[in-house]
C-alpha cells in the first residue's frame, strides 16, 4: 500500500483509508460486529493504516467498535476521529467549548482503547465558539500527549483560513488536514479550498470519494437501485445523482475503466489519488470484496489523457469570480 504524509505533517498514512461509519450506521441490514471487527483487521494486512470514525458515529458505537478492532495492532495504524456535536448527535447542533472538548476527547481516548488520538478533527465548524478558543484546547492536548495532530472537517475556507492564522499568531497547533466531501460529482472545494491547501500545507481527506457508493457502477440510468444497495434507502439522495452530468460522469468512469481493466470505482479513487493535495480517499466497505476493489485503486494508473477525459465530464462550473479569474490567467 502506498503511503503518503498527512500534510505537511511529520504523520504517513496509507493513500486509501477506511472509513468505518457504515459498520455502526446501518443503511440496509445491521451489520454484525464481529465481521465488522474481522473486517478492519483485514484491511490492515491489506496494508491499510489510516482509520477513521467520529463520536458521533452510532453515536459512540463506531468508536468502541474501532478500538476494539485495531488495540491487539494498534502501533501499526493512524486512528482519526471526530468530535463537535451535542451529545454526540449532528441533529442537535454544534458544542465546541473548551471544556465540552476535553470531556469528550477523554471518552474518544477510552472508547478507542488508546493512549493518544494520531489526529484529532473538529466535525465541523462551531459558529458560536470563537476560533482561538477552539484552538486553545486543542492545543492543550497536543502538549498533553493525548493527541498528535489535529484537522477539520466541513470548514467553509474563510475560517479555516482564519484558523491557521490564529494557530500561527498565537502560537498554538494548527490545523494539518482538511476531510472535505470530494469525488468527481462533488468538486465545489476546487474553488476555495483546494488552492488554499496547496498553499498553506493541508492535506485534504476525501469523504465519500465515490458519491455514497454512486460512482461504484451498480447504477443504471433509467433503472432502480440494486435492492438492499445504499441509494435504494436514501432515496432523495439517489434522486439528486439523477442528473444528465453524472451520468456523463459515469459514462467516462467505465470507459476508462474499459481501457484499463479497473473497476469504476477504482478510477474514481485513482481520479482523485492524482489531485493536488489528497493525503487519503476514505472509502466505506462492509465486505471484503468491498475492501479488496477500493484498495487496489492506489496500483490503477490513468494516463493524462484519461484523466482529462474524466476531467471533461465532471467539469465543474466555476461562477463568479471564479470564471473570470479563470478566464485571463487560467488558474483552474
């Protein structure tokens, strides 16, 4: 498994990463422990490092279901979670006080069955908590040794932008990753934040990098979703993929995907394995056929002209300023 460094962060992780929120929330059938615990432990001999789950995943559930998984190895993996919500529910709003951080980053510690959290991401940004005071306890427990390094997750760019700023000013740890929704359907954190991270040194951690399993290729124009698949409960979701752009976009993945005896999803994956900036894709799998395809996406090599094929098709339209920045000094 390739590696890469999370930012410019001194921390490595392998360049796909397991995203364990389906094992606790279920989309079709319950999923069973015990083949969810065999399943993580089969992507690390896989040669997958980085893991990533939330407090609010279950809620609380996926994080003890993760440590239990990954303790008999844990000095053999980048565990990442997150924190935020009220009571651990993203219906209730968002609670970033310092003490509500140090409350919760204890739990997280005990849940993971670990002595440190490798990075450790606010799950979105807290306008009724002031940036510095986010920061401050943060950096508390970066000088406490609980946790390594610390990122965001659904930042508007301005304030993260502000927040490097206050880290740098101030003194304090800042920010080395941003996990953002990317995927060739999903491309609106080319404008911002994208460049701003080229800039700055984040590394970006791509959610849901194969649209909720749309980009997968169990999907036809014109027919339902495969029974028991996730877009044939989310039905409302399902139905903002239903557009003539994905399907262009899907058309171009198997095309690609012809040519290079990959599976649609592994040029998704590969698609974004060549964007500026990626530290990881974070994929979800409840199978280990699931696990096996995503994984081989870091081998699929695409060539330029491939790339810009799928480029073409999921073409993002850039507004105001950005099409007229673009237009003089062709910058996207």
């Amino acid at each position: 498994m390739k590696k890469r460094k999370l930012g410019k962060s001194g921390l490595e992780v392998s360049a796909i990463g397991l995203g364990c929120m389906g094992m606790s929330f279920a989309y079709g059938p319950p999923p069973d422990r015990k083949q969810m615990i065999d399943l993580i432990r089969s992507a690390v001999e896989r040669g997958v490092t980085f893991f990533d789950t939330a407090e609010a995943y279950g809620p609380f559930a996926n994080e003890e279901l993760v440590g239990e998984a990954l303790a008999p190895m844990r000095d053999r993996v980048v565990i990442a979670t997150k924190f935020g919500f009220q009571d651990g529910n993203a219906q209730t709003g968002m609670d970033s006080r310092p003490a509500h951080i140090r409350e919760v980053a204890e739990a997280s510690l005990k849940r993971l069955r670990t002595d440190r959290i490798d990075l450790y991401q606010i799950h979105m940004q807290d306008l009724d908590t002031p940036e510095d005071e986010i920061l401050r306890a943060l950096d508390d427990l970066v000088t406490q040794g609980k946790v390594l390094y610390t990122g965001c997750s659904n930042y508007a760019a301005y304030r993260l932008m502000d927040s490097l700023w206050v880290s740098r000013t101030k003194n304090l740890a800042a920010f080395v990753t941003l996990q953002a929704q990317y995927s060739l359907v999903v491309r609106e954190i080319e404008r911002e934040h994208l460049p701003l991270c080229r800039t700055q040194g984040l590394g970006i951690l791509c959610w849901s990098p194969l649209a909720a399993g749309f980009l997968s290729g169990k999907y036809d124009r014109g027919q339902p979703p495969p029974a028991g698949a996730r877009l044939e409960k989310w039905k409302e979701r399902m139905a903002g993929f239903d557009t003539p752009r994905n399907w262009n976009i899907l058309a171009a993945i198997r095309a690609v995907a012809a040519e290079t005896g990959a599976t649609p999803g592994g040029v998704s994956l590969a698609w974004l394995l060549r964007r500026p900036q990626v530290s990881s894709c974070i994929f979800g799998a409840r199978s280990v056929k699931q696990l096996e395809e995503n994984v081989k996406a870091v081998d699929v090599v695409l060539s330029d002209g491939q790339v810009k094929q799928l480029d073409d098709a999921s073409k993002l339209e850039l507004g105001y300023p950005y099409a007229f920045m673009n237009d003089i000094q062709k910058s996207w």
